[in-house]
C-alpha cells in the first residue's frame, strides 16, 4: 500500500528556513505528480506546491511564490519542499500528498 512519510518540520525565527522531505513507497513513484498541502489552526487544507513526474512542470500557491521549491527524486522516491524566508503565516502542518493518499503531516512553526 501507499506510503508516505514526512519528516524536516520544527520550529523556526521569521526569515529563516526549512527542508520538507517526503519518502514515499507503494506505487511507481515516477509516474505520479507528487503534492505538498499545509492546515493551519482553524483553516482549510491547502494546496502549498505540486510537480509533474517527471519533474518539468512545478506549481506554487501564490502565497509561497518565490520562498518555496519543490523537487523531486526519483531514484530515492522522494520530494522535498524547500522552505526559505519563513514568515509566521507559513506556521502549519505540512503534508505530502500521492495518489489517494496522505502522509502523517509535519509541524511547522514559525515564531520569535
């Protein structure tokens, strides 16, 4: 069955950085588009970055454009969310999403 396990959360001072990684297993990791959503206190899940199988096409929510980079490998299953200026609005559990299927989710705090 699908897997998928985060790991790289913490606590973190506004302007400061954070590497999301998720392992994944289970599925041919290659073919599918891999996700990164976020939930903070009181919100909707939402959607914070995506890229394509291969890796050629990425998206950002605007709110994150230009701070965060997703990436993947392939050969290690993984995804990272490379998470830079981080301002407290940012503060959420972070989750890695595959196909139909939803990690643990890793806390991210941003505070001084």
């Amino acid at each position: 069955q699908v897997q998928l396990v985060e790991s790289g959360g913490g606590l973190v001072q506004p302007g400061g950085s954070l590497r999301l990684s998720c392992a994944a297993s289970g599925f041919t990791f290659w073919k599918y588009s891999m996700f990164w959503y976020r939930q903070a206190p009181g919100k909707e899940r939402e959607l914070v970055a995506s890229i394509t199988g291969a890796g050629g096409s990425t998206y950002y929510a605007d709110s994150v454009k230009g701070r965060f980079t997703i990436s993947r490998d392939n050969a290690k299953s993984t995804v990272t969310l490379e998470m830079n200026s981080l301002e407290p609005e940012d503060t959420a559990v972070y989750y890695c999403y595959a196909p139909n299927s939803w990690g643990q989710g890793t806390q991210v705090t941003v505070s001084s």
